[in-house]
C-alpha cells in the first residue's frame, strides 16, 4: 500500500493523518505478523512509547486496527484489511508459534460461525492455533 493510501485510510475512518499516526498504522499494515506495543516501539525509535500507545488507542477506537490476544499476556495489533470498520465477518484465524512467540494473521481462514444461546450478543471473537511456525520448525 502507498504512503496516501495510508493517509486516505485515516482520513476515511476521520483521523488526521499526522507523521506518528502513519508511522504506526503503516508499520502495522506492512508487517507479516501482528506487533505487541514493545515491538513497535523498538522499530520507531524515533517515537516514544506513550506515543504510540496513544496512537493505537486511538487507531483502535476508530476500527483501523485490531488487537490480538494470542495467551501471552501482552496485546498484540494488525491493520484491519478492508476500507470499512474492523467487522465481525472480517475476523481471521491467528497462529501463535510457541517458540518465537510471534502472531500470525491468516487472513484467509475465516472463523466459523459461532451461534450462541438467545440473549448474548457476540462484541468479538478470538480464534487462535498455537504450535510451531515453519522456521521455527525447521530449527527444532
């Protein structure tokens, strides 16, 4: 993706496009995983961390990113993929490789429908396999 659509993302959702909010959001959508703040705070060095939290509580609030809770403890975050609100039916399987703790997004494998009992409303789902990614699993 190019650096104005990066900025035409923001401005669609009605975030002004400043130079830390694209550093964050494209970090983000570039990536092949998804980042914990501590990761991303050490690829923008040039950006302190309360920064970039307050960026991706903002980017959160405005359904530009998703966090990821992969049995860590620490949230992890990816651009959502398409031009509308993070949705429900945009939600993917992650995976979550025990030995180099990084997140995979695989935005390809769909969650399932889940129905539930009469009277709960689905806010979100969490759908995540652990194991060994394929590098990891060539070294072990």
């Amino acid at each position: 993706m190019k650096a104005e659509s990066y900025a035409e993302r923001l401005e669609s959702r009605g975030v002004k496009p400043t130079s830390t909010r694209l550093l964050v959001f494209r970090a983000l959508a570039e990536h092949h995983h998804a980042l914990s703040l501590r990761e991303l705070d050490d690829e923008l060095d040039t950006v302190d961390r309360s920064t970039i939290f307050r960026t991706l509580t903002l980017l959160l609030a405005n359904h530009l990113i998703h966090a990821i809770e992969d049995g860590t403890g620490v949230a992890k975050y990816e651009a959502c993929e398409g031009h509308d609100d993070c949705s429900l039916d945009d939600q993917h399987t992650h995976f979550f490789c025990i030995h180099c703790q990084r997140t995979f997004c695989f935005h390809t494998i769909h969650i399932p429908p889940i129905e539930l009992p009469d009277g709960f409303q689905m806010q979100g789902v969490n759908y995540l396999v652990k194991g060994l990614c394929p590098d990891c699993a060539l070294k072990l």
